[in-house]
C-alpha cells in the first residue's frame, strides 16, 4: 500500500512539475513576443536616414512620444500605445527588414482605439450622407436602358475615346466605399468605370443610384467577406473573371479594388507610359524615383499588389489573365494575388532574343521589365508614391513629403479589419461624411 500510495503521490507531483514547466514556457513565450515586436519597431526606426542610434535609443523612452505617467496603470496603458505604434502585420515586419522605412509620428492613438467593435458600417447622418446618384451630372447615362449583364454595349458606351475603362466589383457590405469610390472618380473628372455587383442587394442600389453597373450573377454574400475566407477568394476569382472578359473585348482596362480613393484621373497617368502593356501598384515601402515615372527595376522585388492593375490587351495579356483565371478557379486555395506574382514572373525561356523584340521608344521605356512567358509582356511597378498603399500613405506620408500629388490611396497595410480602412481613410478626410 505504501509502495502504491508513493506512485500516487509521485505522479502528483510530476503533474505538477508539468504544469509549472508549462507556465514557466508560456510567460516566456509572451516575453519574447513582446521584446520582438519592440525590437522590430526599434530597428525600424534606427534605420531611418539621420537617425543616430542614440536618437533611437532615445525614442525607447517615453518621451519620445510623451511623458511617461508615474502611475502604474498609466504606465500600462502608454505600454499598450507604444505595442499598438509597433503592431503590423507579418508583411510589414518582413519588409522593414530590408526596405529603410521613414516612421511619422501620428499623435495620440485615440484616433486607432476609436474603431468600432463590429465590423459593420456605421451609421451616418442624413446631411452627411453621399449618395450614388448625388455626384451626378446632368445628361448622366440612364442605367435602365442596359440589362444586368455585362456586355460589349455596356462598356462601349461608358470607355473612353482611347478604349480606357476602369472596372471593380463590390458587395452590399461594402456599399459605403463604392460611394466613396464613385464620388472621387467623378470628382477627379473620370466617368469611364463600371461596377460589378455580386449580390441583388448591391445590384438593386447601384441602379438605383444610376451607378454604370451590372450583375456577377455571383449571389454571395451581402456580409463582410473576411479578408482570406473562402467567400473572400469566391469574389477575387469573379473579379479575375470579369477582368477578362473585358480585355478580350479589346479595352485597355484598370482592374481597381473598391477600397482605393482616386484623387487624381489616372489614365493621365497610363498614357504617359505607352509602352507598357502592364502596369501594376506594389507593396514596395520606399520610392525608389523622384520623378512621376514607373519604379525602378528593384522596385519590382517587392509583391505586386493586383488592388489597382491596367493592362492593354495583347495576345500575352490576355493569355496570362486566363492563366490567372483557371489558376484560381480550379483551386480556391489560391490567394489570387499570390498567383498573379507567381506567374507574372514565371518567364521562362525567351520566344525571342533582345534585338527581336519590339522596341520600346516612348517615356521611361528604360525602366519596364519584360515579365510572364517568354518575356512577353513589358512591365512597369507604379510609383508608390503616386499610386499608394496604406503604409506609404497613411503611415509615411510619402506623397507630402515628396511634394507629390498622389492619382490613388489604397487602404492596405492596417489592421482592424474593413472598418481599420474606415478610418483610414477619414483620417485622410476623404472618406465618406467627411467635408471635402
């Protein structure tokens, strides 16, 4: 009995001795999260250009931002905006490893924790509402004269001279950018777009705003797709689907997220390149030109972001957006922006030597890549200073700083979810509500 009683007890004793080596790893672990999340966002700062490491060691401290409280639970909470400064995605993080990042001191943090705790939109006051039909002209198309589908008629009519078009798609959950996308281009003085509707709901209130629309005939949800969801690739591969339809119609055509904020008309922009068959925005964190030209050529390491890609159609064009489109419809695990880097860079062996390709003559020829099969299609990365992301933009202000006017905000690199790209793009003051 004793010898049975000293099993039980040892064995008590070695659960015990787990559970505390399981406590004892778990604090670790969070520790080390902690000085790594600080750190990365240390050496970030270290690497500015004319930042000492003194300086940076400087910025450790409180008053880097402001005084430090004395109290604990103050303490805790300048803590929690100090990690909330540092929080970025993995992406982010790995880029700063290898691109210099200029930080820009936002001020109180308050703006961050003001996001809402549903990802639902908010409500919005009747005055301060912007409705589709609201940036309307006089002479406006009448919607009712087209069917849903998308068809050649429907894009003829709403290209423009050049054969330019811009289309994006949209669900009822997202209506709140699509106005904010409608008013901006009209502002900017483009009326050449389409919307595709992937749900009745959004179709119903595109035409009822005399939005240029038509039907996906997706019937998806009218929810927050949920950025890497299975519904969330559904749409993508849609997006992909009708992208191509259209460039076989033989239109040069800006595929754009709903999620980016036109300032400017950006076929200003395409027609300066005109030897570009294919121009793409980039998840690139540092300019790598001055001037309004594409990136250099280092700037196409980095992910190219297909959230605002133009291509003219080409038989290589339009072969490597069908490639896009089986990729990602035979398989939903593909995240389609994945697959386009994949092969947009799968070259392979040349068709042609150097000296047989075509020449290209016009502004900044210099500075495209020949990418996709055979090195068949000249490529050119926008200028993220021009054609931002979120880190560019609403972190770096790169545009300001470079004494640039930017054609397009995209509401990328931020966390929060749909309502993180909300207030985004309120803080800039061009969301919807706000009065510019």
């Amino acid at each position: 009995r004793r010898q049975v009683g000293g099993r039980a007890r040892s064995g008590v004793a070695m659960r015990g001795e787990v559970w505390a080596i399981g406590l004892v790893v778990m604090v670790t672990l969070a520790l080390t999260s902690i000085v790594s999340v600080y750190d990365k966002g240390m050496h970030s700062l270290v690497r500015q250009p004319g930042v000492s490491a003194a300086s940076a060691n400087a910025a450790s401290t409180p008053r880097a931002y402001e005084a430090a409280p004395a109290a604990s639970a103050s303490s805790f909470t300048w803590l929690e905006d100090r990690l909330t400064r540092l929080r970025f995605d993995d992406r982010v993080a790995e880029a700063m490893q290898s691109e210099p990042v200029v930080l820009r001191d936002l001020g109180s943090v308050e703006r961050i924790k003001t996001i809402a705790p549903l990802d639902v939109p908010p409500p919005l006051r009747a005055a301060n509402r912007v409705g589709l039909a609201d940036t309307a002209t006089p002479g406006e198309v009448d919607m009712k004269q087209f069917g849903k589908d998308l068809s050649i008629e429907l894009v003829a009519k709403f290209a423009s001279p050049d054969k330019m078009i811009i289309v994006s798609f949209v669900n009822a959950h997202y209506m709140d950018f699509t106005r904010n996308w409608v008013r901006h281009l009209r502002e900017a003085g483009n009326r050449h777009f389409l919307v595709g509707a992937l749900d009745d709901k959004a179709y119903s209130e595109l035409r009822g705003g005399n939005v240029p629309s038509f039907d996906m005939a997706a019937s998806l949800t009218t929810r927050d797709f949920g950025w890497g969801s299975k519904v969330f690739k559904q749409a993508q591969q849609k997006k992909i689907a009708m992208f191509l339809a259209v460039l076989e119609m033989g239109y040069d055509v800006l595929l754009s997220d709903i999620d980016v904020m036109y300032l400017r008309d950006p076929f200003e922009y395409f027609r300066k390149v005109p030897d570009a068959k294919l121009l793409v925005s980039s998840d690139l964190l540092s300019n790598t030109v001055d001037d309004d030209g594409p990136e250099m050529s280092h700037g196409f390491s980095p992910t190219l972001n297909v959230g605002i890609i133009f291509m003219r159609p080409t038989p290589a064009t339009i072969a490597l957006t069908n490639d896009w489109n089986v990729m990602c419809s035979k398989n939903l695990d593909f995240w389609e922006q994945a697959a386009f880097n994949q092969l947009v860079r799968s070259v392979g062996a040349r068709s042609k030597s150097d000296s047989d390709k075509p020449q290209l003559t016009g502004q900044y020829a210099d500075r495209l890549q020949w990418m996709y099969k055979g090195a068949s299609i000249p490529t050119g990365v926008l200028p993220v200073s021009q054609f931002c992301s979120g880190h560019t933009a609403f972190v770096q202000n790169l545009p300001e700083r470079l004494g640039k006017r930017p054609y397009a905000l995209h509401a990328t690199f931020q966390f929060a979810g749909t309502n993180g790209k909300r207030h985004r793009m309120r803080e800039w003051q061009g969301g919807e509500g706000d009065s510019t």
